[in-house]
C-alpha cells in the first residue's frame, strides 16, 4: 500500500512536466473580434483594425486551423511589436509557450 502511495504521489508530481512550451512558426495574429470573419483569410487582415480592436485581444491561428488565445502578457508584447512596425497586412508570428486548453500563456513572440 506504501509503494502505491508513492508510486501515485510521483505521478502527481510529475504532471507539471508534461505542461512543456511548444512552438508555433510562421502563424496568423489576428485580434479576437475579428478573429472568426478573418480566419478564412487571416492575412488579409490589416494591422490597422488589429491596433483598433486591440483590447479585444489576440489569436493565433496555427496551420491545423486552430486557434488560440493570447495571455495577457502575449497580448501586450504583440500589441506593442504591431504599433512598432509599418507592415499594413499579413501579420504573422513565430511564438512560443505553454497551451492550456484553448489559451497560449506565451513565453516569447515575434512579429514577422
């Protein structure tokens, strides 16, 4: 009975490890407003209503069609790096970081 008890209390301690950053490349940023009209053409969508629906918050919708919302931190680092660039579309990204259900708590993100 002891060894099953430590046997399931490892498992236990072992789930954070199976929570490991995961890497999306090359993927569509889209703000959450928008999100479902412009994710049939996520690159048509334009950095001007992305800056404008800002607090809506941000997507990304990666090659499988999935999509998945930004953390707080990732919302604010991508609406810093779009008020700081001069491309009018096509917004993509590589990110990095950990899913939880349908949120991405990002670790890193880059405006391509």
């Amino acid at each position: 009975m002891r060894k099953l008890a430590l046997l399931v209390a490892s498992g236990l301690l072992a789930l954070p490890a199976l929570a490991a950053t995961q890497d999306f490349k090359n993927v569509a940023v889209v703000d959450a407003k928008c999100a479902p009209k412009a994710a049939a053409d996520p690159d048509s969508h334009t950095r001007a209503c992305a800056l404008q629906c800002a607090e809506s918050g941000f997507v990304v919708i990666t090659v499988e069609n999935k999509v998945l919302k930004l953390d707080s931190n990732g919302n604010a680092k991508i609406t810093e790096a779009l008020k700081n660039s001069k491309q009018k579309d096509h917004l993509r990204v590589d990110v990095s970081g950990e899913v939880q259900g349908d949120t991405l708590n990002v670790q890193s993100i880059k405006l391509l």
